[in-house]
C-alpha cells in the first residue's frame, strides 16, 4: 500500500485517510457518488471513500450549512448548496487537508495590568474588593467567593484575613506572564 499524503510539519504527520478527521478543516467540492461499499459509516451516519489522493464524503451535515459548526472537532464546509435534511456528496484531496490549531493569542500589558499584577502578587493572591474602591479591574481579574475553585490562587491572602467572603484573584500564571513577559493572555481560539 503506498502512503497518502497531504502537508506535513516537522511536529504533524501527513495528512491522510487514517488521520484526516483527526482536528483539520477542509474544503469539500460536490462530486458524484462512489460505486462501491464505502469504507466508514461514521457515528453520526455519514460515509467515507478513501479514494487514493482524497476522501470522498457523503453527508447531511457540514460546518456552517443549516447552523451546524464543528464536525468532530473538524471544520469541513461544502462548496456546493446544503439542503436542510438533504446528503451531499464532497470529496477533498488530502494535500488541501490543513490541521486546525489552537491560537493563544496576547495584548500588551498595560501600567495598570502591572500595578494590578504586582499588587496580586504581594498580597498572596488575593486582594479584598473593597481595597480598590470601585475602581477599574482588568479584565483578567476575577471576583471569587471563598471556598471556591476559582479563589484558590487566592489561598494565602484568604488565610490572613478570615472575615473575608470574595476575593479579586487571577490565575498565577497569568500574573507570572504580565510581569515577566509583559503579556495579558487572551481567550484561546481554533483556527
């Protein structure tokens, strides 16, 4: 059997029959239905021909027609009109296969984020609300109730003082990123 491939990186294998439904995204053209027994029925009814350099795919579902999104952690659209209810039938090379990757994207830290990230840090963690007087809190800060998961990089500061019931906290790392790298992170996203 000669391997099939499709792009390659050095930390990705190539793109292929046994992986090309493994988080990639595609493009799929209409085409006409396979004469033969497909080679998978997926779980969710669709069917699949492995057809050498590219995979043939017949469905009532692909991402962004009829409100659907994700097909199995992959984005696979069809060029053609998708019909509510209706199978199309796509194929796509493996060579046009791309994989999808999560993207962490970052913004300059701020004075402000520095100041809230230096304050965090001596503090144990934690800051009482009430400290900052209604004043603006970056958006990578949240408020925690005690006894929460989300206080609990607030541990120490919540120790030293019991009678407090909510504490402003973020994530060490965060804070480890903003002074040493001068970075806030920003929601991951697919791509």
């Amino acid at each position: 059997m000669t391997p099939r491939e499709g792009p390659a990186t050095p930390d990705q294998p190539p793109i292929g029959y046994d992986n090309f439904h493994h988080m990639t995204r595609a493009t799929y053209r209409p085409c006409p239905l396979p004469d033969r027994e497909p080679d998978f029925v997926s779980p969710g009814r669709s069917v699949y021909w492995d057809l050498g350099d590219r995979v043939v795919r017949a469905s009532d579902h692909w991402s962004g027609q009829n409100g659907r999104g994700e097909i199995g952690g992959c984005l696979w659209t069809y060029e053609g009109a998708c019909r509510s209810g209706r199978w199309e039938v796509g194929s796509c090379r493996y060579a046009e296969f791309r994989p999808r990757v999560r993207i962490f994207p970052t913004r300059n830290a701020t004075p402000e984020d520095r100041i809230f990230a230096l304050l965090l840090r001596s503090s144990g963690g934690g800051l009482d609300p009430s400290r900052i007087d209604g004043g603006p809190v970056p958006d990578w800060v949240r408020v925690a109730p005690r006894g929460t998961v989300a206080a609990g990089p607030a541990e120490a500061a919540l120790s030293a003082q019991p009678d407090l019931l909510r504490v402003l906290t973020a994530d060490e790392s965060v804070v480890r990123r903003i002074l040493d790298a001068g970075e806030v992170p920003l929601p991951s996203r697919m791509s």
